[in-house]
C-alpha cells in the first residue's frame, strides 16, 4: 500500500471526501443508530489487543483479499457503509471489536486518516465518550 502524501479534494481518497460517503445502512439504523467520529490512534491502541483479529498497520496484506477489495472500493467515490464498532468492559478494561468494516477501518487508518465515522450501538457510544475515544 503506498502511503498518499497529498490527495485533492474531488480524488475519492480523499479523507474528508472519505468520511463524507460513509453511512448507516437503513437495516442497521434501529441497532446502531450513531454515527461518530472516532481517534484512530486511541482505538488502534485498543484493538491491536487482539492479535486474531486485529489487522496491523502496513503489514504484509499480500493475502488480505477483503482489504485489497476495500481499498479497490474507496476508490470508486461510491457511498461507504459505516464499519460497526463494538465496545464492551471487563473486568476494568475496554476491549473493541468489529462487528463489520475491519478492512474499511484498516484501509482507511493505513491511507493516514486521523478520525473515521463509525457506527455504534448507545452502550458502545457511552464507552467510547467514557474513554475519550470521540474526535
């Protein structure tokens, strides 16, 4: 993945053209109704917890077929479906999960992005303000 160090406003990879397409499906209004902006560098931190799923920064992605497709995907300036942010505690810790868009989210982190737009349910959104997770 090569790392853009400046992209025009109208290019669809464009971070502020990016964030402005995703969405919430209207099938997953009712459950996940927030759509936020999260810090991807205090989430990153949080995910990469889970070594199973947690697709690391620039990694060799060779064989990541789902991310390759995302990023094919953001390129073509269509409307992006928002990736799904689960948080939960336990035992006095956040873990963090994708319930879907972990290629989205991957992609969009490598291409530089500082915030993204992501999904959540109201238990996950109280979470992510408890732990400052909110851009």
């Amino acid at each position: 993945m090569a790392k853009y160090t400046f992209i025009s406003k109208d290019n669809p990879l464009n971070f502020n053209n990016i964030n402005n397409r995703i969405f919430i499906p209207k099938d997953l209004n009712l459950k996940y109704p927030n759509l936020v902006k999260i810090n991807i560098e205090k989430l990153d931190k949080i995910l990469s917890i889970d070594p199973y799923f947690y697709i690391r920064p620039q990694q060799n992605i060779s064989n990541l077929y789902n991310y390759h497709r995302a990023f094919e995907y953001l390129k073509t300036g269509n409307e992006i479906n928002a990736p799904i942010l689960l948080l939960f505690e336990e035992d006095n810790k956040i873990n963090a999960g994708f319930l879907d868009g972990r290629h989205r989210y991957s992609v969009m982190r490598d291409l530089g992005m500082k915030q993204i737009k992501l999904a959540m349910n109201n238990d996950t959104l109280a979470i992510a303000k408890k732990y400052g997770l909110l851009t």
